[in-house]
C-alpha cells in the first residue's frame, strides 16, 4: 500500500519535500500545496518556487489545484504539463471559510450539479491526469453519495477522502462508517486520509481496508516526519533535518527571520516528540529573536527526553 504526504500550506513546500525525503523513507508521493490560478494566468513568486520541474527532484510529486474555473484548472495544467507532471489533484476538500465562501475547496461539493458541469469541461480538455481529494460534504455526511455519484462518472486517477465534513474543519470523530461505504461504491482507486499519527492507525487501516491504494498523512507526518519510515526519528537525525530545513529556507527567504517563523508552525507539532516540552515550548513561539530561537531549540534537542512513541490523539 502507497504512503503519501498531504499538502499543507507553508509546511511541505518544496524545501520541505526535498529535505524530507533525504532524511526519511516511507513516502511514495508528496502532494504541493495548492496552485489557486486566476485570470491573469501567472504564477505568484511562492507558486513558481514551490513548483519547479518534475525531473529535478528524486522522487514523486504531485501539484494540487484549487479553483471553480475551467479555464483557469486547465491553464494550470497545461503549466504543469510543460513543467513535466503527469497528474494534477483538483482540491475540494479545504475548508477553509475564505475559500469555501468563494465556492471553492470544499464549497465546491455544495452544488453536486454545478460539480458536475466543472468536471465535464476540465475531463474534457485536460492535458494531464487528474486526481482528486474530497471530504465528505459541508454539514452532514450523508451529503456524500450525491457527490460520489457525480465523482463517479468520470475518469479519476484516484480519490483521496478525508471523511469529515467542512464545518468540523480537523476536530471531531473522523467518519469510518462513511468511509467504508465510500470505499466500497467508488470506481476509482482510493486513497484514505484523517488523524494518521501513529504506526498502529497505520497498521489497522491497512488491515481493515487492504484494498486501498494508499494512506495520506499531513499533520501526523509533520509531527513525526518518521512515521511512514521507522516509527520515531532519533534524535540525531531529528536534529539535522531540523538544522538542514532552516539553512534552506534562510537562502531561500534571504532572511533569519522569516526563516524562523516558517518553522515555528512545524515546531507546533514536532515538540510533541519531546517530553516536558511545555515551557521551552512557550519559549520558542513567544520568541522573535533568531540567536534566541537558536538556542531554544538547541535546548529541545540536548535535554528533552524524546518519546518512545506517541499516543493516538497526540496532533495539537
């Protein structure tokens, strides 16, 4: 079974991906954070970073788009394309209220007909492969048969479901009873998604639904960047990815600064490795100095006792 990467916005960009993959294995694809085209049909300065040519890396990366425009999914596309991708995922599972209230990610699964329509122009002329990432619909998941329905009529290269809905945004109960149903009425290979974060989730997902193509895991693995690979890093490795990832974000960034703050958010969740981590913890999100970051985290890395292994509900 596949193990791949989400995307997350400002934590797996480019950087992130290529210094992951040479730190850890077990990933057999990473998925970008989304492309969102407009009508100008240019990329932003993050996107073009965040995007560079499929043979330049070593491994499997997939672009992500996020739009409700035909023409601006297959202008992005065709980018890709030139830029060597075989495939493109088309997001509809953000549920992000900025991006939803757009119709957008997930505000697009609130007109199945209008869904349809989209899909209809874009399957039509695409010159790539298309995947797509879903959850199960705004409010109820019984939202979702309407949407597989719709889903279901076209040529899918795989349907990654994170089966919550949109206004439970990533709190509450995943919903494995409608992900079974899911799995078993899609046509198209399927790819599970939700509160991946430790190897035994890992190990009853595949048990229970061998069929699948792959798991996706995005804030668990950015927590424990091993999980995919030998369960949790050590410390020695933890520490060099850490130190190799904030080198190429200041060249990247040009900036200490900005550099720090890119990975203060990946701190929100690889501190959960580390025991007693509260008050260093406090420490290093309070901080904007970079010489004090430095030594807060040299801190995390030398005298916190790091944990054997992490309870299911360990993700902030």
């Amino acid at each position: 079974m596949q193990h791949h990467c989400a995307p997350l916005e400002g934590l797996t960009d480019s950087i992130y991906r290529k210094t992951h993959h040479k730190y850890f294995g077990g990933v057999d694809c990473y998925y970008m954070a989304f492309l969102s085209p407009t009508m100008h049909h240019s990329l932003t300065a993050r996107e073009t970073r965040d995007l560079p040519p499929a043979d330049s890396v070593p491994f499997r990366a997939i672009p992500q788009i996020l739009t409700k425009s035909p023409e601006d999914f297959l202008w992005a596309g065709q980018v890709c394309r030139d830029l060597g991708y075989e495939e493109v995922n088309l997001n509809l599972g953000c549920p992000s209220g900025t991006v939803v209230s757009k119709s957008k990610g997930a505000g697009m699964l609130r007109d199945p007909e209008a869904l349809h329509g989209f899909l209809e122009e874009i399957f039509s002329a695409s010159p790539v492969k298309i995947s797509v990432k879903t959850r199960l619909g705004l409010e109820r998941p019984e939202e979702f048969p309407d949407i597989l329905e719709v889903l279901n009529q076209f040529p899918l290269e795989s349907l990654t479901i994170h089966p919550r809905v949109q206004k439970q945004f990533y709190k509450g109960r995943v919903s494995m009873e409608s992900f079974r149903w899911a799995a078993e009425h899609c046509t198209c290979p399927v790819i599970y998604n939700g509160d991946l974060c430790t190897q035994a989730q890992i190990e009853n997902i595949e048990t229970t639904f061998p069929h699948l193509q792959g798991l996706m895991a995005g804030r668990g693995l950015i927590g424990n960047p091993a999980l995919f690979d030998r369960g949790v890093p050590d410390r020695q490795t933890l520490s060099q990815f850490h130190r190799e990832l904030l080198e190429g974000y200041r060249s990247a960034f040009g900036s200490d600064r900005n550099a720090m703050f890119r990975l203060k958010e990946a701190w929100r969740y690889l501190l959960c490795l580390f025991e007693d981590g509260q008050k260093l913890g406090k420490e290093l999100r309070k901080t904007t100095s970079f010489d004090r970051y430095l030594e807060i985290t040299r801190r995390i890395f030398e005298e916190l006792p790091m944990r054997k292994e992490l309870e299911a509900d360990w993700i902030p």
